[in-house]
C-alpha cells in the first residue's frame, strides 16, 4: 500500500487524473473500475476537461461502477447509473454499451445469484480492471462492502449499514424513499483488479482513513484489506490524513 499525502481535494482530483489518463493512454482498450459519491466528482470534472481539450478520448474504455442501489430506477437522480451519465458518460464520447453497473433484476435468489456472478464474469471476460477508483466510508466500507463483509467476497447484494444510510441521507429529499439494499462488488473482486486507486478528502473520512492504513486488517474496517494489495494507492488530502500517525 502506497499513501500520497497532498494539501487540498483539488491536488487529490489532479492526480487521481493523472492516473488514470495514464492507463488509458497505456492501453489500447483501458478498463476502468468507477465510484459514485461526492469524492470522485472532482477527479469526473478533471477528465471532462481533459476530454474537451482533446487530450483524452473514451471511445475505447469499458467501465465498471462498483456498485447500484436496489429499489430505485436508473432514471432516478439518485440512481448511480444516473449520476454517472450525468458527471462523466453523457459529458465524453465513451460508447454507453460499454458502460456497466451492476443491476438486481430481482430479489429471487437464482435471479439476483445469475445478475451477480454476469457481473463478476463480465469484469473477467473484458480482461480485468486495469485501475480501479475508489472512495471510503466513514465506516470504513469500500463499494457498499459494509463493515464486516467477507474479504473474498463476490458481487452480491448488501444491506447498507445505519451509518451509510445516515451518512447518504443527504442526497435524498425530505420523505423520499432511501433504499437501504444495493448490489455491490464483492472485496474479492475488488481485489482482482491490477491497480488501486483510493481517494478520500475531508475531516470526516479522517478517523477510517487511520483504520485502514494503521489499524490491524478487519473485517470491521473492509478498506483495510488494501494493505494485502500490491499495487494500492491511497491519496489522501491533509483532513483526510490529519489522524495518522
Ligand atoms: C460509491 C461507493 C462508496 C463511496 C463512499 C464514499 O460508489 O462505492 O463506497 O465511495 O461511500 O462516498 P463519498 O465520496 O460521498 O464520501
């Protein structure tokens, strides 16, 4: 686990970019691993840019979002799959069938069993994900793999912690429904990808930035496991890393 402190959010969007400009000009038909929430807006902005000036083209990335709610259309503007087309793939020439997020067509087992193991098969058969960005939870979870999830654990549906539905509140109006299912990237599959890329910004993410990088490898802070990764960057800006020893 490599950590890279920088001073502001805006110097973590930069070189998170820098990164995964990097793979998509390295290879010929890059696979990028994508994160919802508020961290990664900023990095969203950055490539759009990029893609404007004519520096970066999408036309030949394939994307996998790590996770999706469940109980909410993809129309919906909380949606994942809305929030990407809004922040990245409707803003760059990137082919939307090469876009994935995961999906619960239903919550009868063999169904929901057959959706998230296509997931997981449809991330192998593109040749794996050559840069995976990620953001962490105040709880410590990474896609919605919430505190005590399974290290190897595999693309499947997560009941969201007290804590995340608190935490995500934010985004839902006074009285709309919140789901409190998603269907989420299992840790093992996380964990297949070539390079790992987390980003998190701010005081509140400070104490499970401390966890994952000082405390000991729990299930109780699933973003610990990265230390067992190669090849995972955490990029941290000085809030996020004011805890750390
Ligand atoms: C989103 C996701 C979550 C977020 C995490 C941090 O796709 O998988 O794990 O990365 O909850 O969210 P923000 O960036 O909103 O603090």
């Amino acid at each position: 686990m490599q950590v890279i402190i920088l001073p502001t959010p805006k110097d973590v969007a930069l070189y998170a970019a820098n990164r995964v400009e990097d793979v998509m000009k390295r290879n010929s038909h890059p696979v990028l691993g994508l994160s919802t929430g508020s961290t990664p807006i900023a990095l969203y902005n950055e490539l759009v840019s990029r893609h404007k000036a004519g520096w970066l083209s999408f036309k030949h990335t394939t994307t996998f979002n790590l996770d999706e709610y469940i109980g909410i259309t993809e129309s919906h503007k909380q949606s994942y799959r809305f929030f990407m087309n809004k922040h990245l793939f409707h803003l760059v020439d990137i082919d939307e069938a090469n876009t994935h997020l995961p999906l619960a067509a239903s919550l009868e087992p063999d169904i929901l069993h057959q959706d998230a193991s296509s997931y997981d098969l449809s991330i192998s058969s593109s040749g794996g994900i050559d840069l995976q960005i990620l953001g962490i939870g105040e709880n410590g979870h990474i896609g919605f793999n919430e505190p005590t999830s399974s290290f190897s654990s595999r693309t499947r549906i997560k009941t969201l912690s007290k804590s995340t539905i608190a935490a995500n509140k934010r985004f839902f109006k006074e009285g709309e429904f919140q789901p409190h299912l998603a269907i989420t990237m299992g840790i093992g599959t996380i964990l297949e990808s070539k390079v790992i890329l987390l980003m998190a910004t701010g005081k509140a993410k400070a104490s499970a930035v401390k966890e994952m990088i000082e405390g000991p490898l729990s299930s109780m802070c699933p973003a610990s496991v990265l230390q067992q990764h190669e090849k995972a960057i955490i990029v941290l800006d000085e809030e996020a890393a004011s805890s750390l020893a």
